[in-house]
C-alpha cells in the first residue's frame, strides 16, 4: 500500500467520499454534506480524533435544516451566521449556507503531497467558496486554504467559524493561550453565575472554582459554552493525557480574532463533546456582532484568503504553543 494516497471512489452512508491519507493520518471528507470531515484518524495509535454522532448518521440535507436535530458530528464550517439571522434584509439558515452544501470535489496528486479542492457557490450571499486541503508525505499535519469570493455588487459583512467536534473522555484536556472568556447572557449553560469576563482557565462560582482545561465525567451533565477573547496567540488543542496524543489548530489572527468553545460534558442530549472553534467574531446573535463593530466585511468583487493547520503530535501532556509551522510544544513546568 502506498504511504501517501488521495482516492475519490469511497462512499460513506450512501455519500461520496474523498479518502487523504499517509503513514500518520486518515482523513475521510463527505462533499455532498457540506465539505464534511468526516473523521481524522491518527493511525499509529488507531485513534479517530473527530467526534461522530452515535445516533445520527451523515447525510445531504437540505437548506434551512435545523442544525441541532441533524449534527452528525465531524468537521464543519459556518458562514456567513451561526444562529438564523437576517443580514442587509436576507434571511439566513441556522448555522449558515456551508453546511447543507453540495460541494463539487477535484482531487489533485503531486510528488509529496496529496489533496482535494471543494468548491461551493452559496446560494443567498452569492459568495464563492474554495477550500483546498492537503496531506503531505510523512507529514502529520493537514494543511487548509481557504478563498472566499464575493461575486455580488455590495459588501458583505458575515462570520465564519471553524466547526471540528472532537471526542473527549475525563483523560482529556483542552488548552489555549492566554485569553479572556466571555460568557453568552442568553446562554451560559452550567457555568451560569460566574463572573464574566474572567481569564482563562478559571471560573469562579459562588460554591466552587473550575478548571476549564479539565474534562468532567459525562455523569455531571455539564455544558459549557463561551467565547474566548483577546488572545495573546491564535491556536487550540485537545490533549488526551493518557495516550499523550494532542491535536489541534493554528489559524491566522487577522482573521479569527476569537475562538469559541461548545462542550457537552452530557449535559446536552447525553453528547460528550466539545467543539474548538476559531471566529472572525463574536457573540454569535449576528446583529450584535456586527454592532459591535465585530463583524469582518467582504468588498464586492474581491476575495480573502487564509491558511489554517491542523497538527497532531504524541507525546504531549499538555499544550503550551502550537507554533505557524504547527509544531506542537509540551507545557514544561
């Protein structure tokens, strides 16, 4: 078997699907459900890194599909809202146009890399889409780039976020730099009543402090969910301290200026969840962001483009940095 490889005659659940893979990582991605990542599996150690849900199989969905009810896990992206918004008189689907998406999918093989490029015209902002990922030889890093095009006449403000569900277990730990964390008034789930903002890692409730790093037993059904903010560098990681296998994302921050956090620690639907998520803003109700002055805008006729890593790295316990080459370092004291 070759030791890098991209095939496009896979399918998954009735679903095209794309295959990436080399020595260290397996990656499978579903075109026909919004560009879909599917799974991302570190192979020496057999570890699936992604989040798939138990109960709810990927399929192509239609557009204004409710979000919450269909998540089949995996990794995807939201743009140009989170919650239904009405933007410059368009109403907007819950979780944006991406998702529900029917990407077109053109593989590409070159002497030491390997990749795909997604394409997708979305159907209300009129907003061209190329995504191109790419694994190299001997590499366990996925390398993206990203092309948002503006084919209208007007500017168009938006958000875009990354969406990658990992499975988490109490052997978990998530890290991030420095950063303060907002919590959402409207919707601070278990962590409702501490004070906010507050430095990461620690909230402060009236009974208890909490560590926000560690990962709780499912059975404490809690849900947490904030936006960090003014970060003093711009990665995320996910570090399972028993195998002491990390991952996580190193983003560019003229573009992601925040990175959000969802985790269902079973106190949502019985999920064990949680979902690191780089933003080009926040909060995630549209017309406040954007009068908060935190809403990117994208001129007519013109594009933005951006790189985003994805490292995976053994013998980590816990992640003080993930550098631009998405080298990946150990806390040391």
């Amino acid at each position: 078997m070759p030791d890098l490889k991209v095939d496009d005659c896979w399918s998954y659940c009735g679903l095209p699907a794309v295959l990436l893979e080399n020595r260290f990582l397996r990656v499978l991605i579903l075109p026909s459900a919004g560009a879909k990542i599917w799974q991302i599996t570190y192979k020496p150690l057999d570890a699936g890194l992604l989040w798939n849900n138990p109960r709810i199989l990927p399929a192509a969905l239609p557009l204004n599909s409710r979000y919450d009810d269909v998540w089949s896990g995996g990794w995807d992206e939201l743009f140009p809202n989170d919650e239904v918004a009405t933007i410059d008189g368009e109403c907007y689907p819950d979780h944006g146009e991406l998702w529900t998406g029917r990407w077109h999918a053109e593989t590409f093989t070159g002497l030491d890399e390997v990749g795909v490029i997604l394409t997708f015209t979305t159907p209300i902002s009129s907003i061209r889409v190329e995504k191109t990922i790419s694994l190299r030889r001997d590499d366990s890093r996925l390398r993206f780039r990203h092309q948002f095009t503006n084919l209208g006449a007007a500017p168009f403000p938006f958000l875009w976020k990354l969406h990658p569900a990992f499975a988490v277990s109490p052997q978990h730990r998530i890290d991030f730099p420095p950063m303060q964390v907002q919590l959402d008034p409207a919707f601070a789930g278990t962590l409702c009543g501490a004070a906010s903002p507050f430095s990461w890692p620690h909230a402060q409730l009236a009974s208890r402090q909490i560590d926000l790093r560690r990962i709780p037993n499912a059975e404490d059904r809690r849900l947490y969910f904030f936006y960090g903010t003014e970060l003093q560098d711009s990665w995320c990681a996910l570090t399972n301290t028993a195998t002491r296998l990390s991952c996580g994302l190193r983003f560019d921050p003229s573009v992601f200026s925040s990175c959000w956090l969802f985790a269902s620690y079973g106190g949502w639907r019985n999920y064990n969840v949680a979902v690191l998520e780089p933003c080009t803003g926040y909060p995630l109700n549209f017309e406040a962001m954007r009068s908060a002055g935190r809403a990117l805008t994208l001129p007519p006729q013109r594009s933005l483009q951006t790189t985003v890593l994805f490292s995976v790295q053994e013998n980590v316990r816990s992640v003080a940095n993930i550098d631009p080459e998405g080298r990946i370092f150990e806390v040391t004291s």
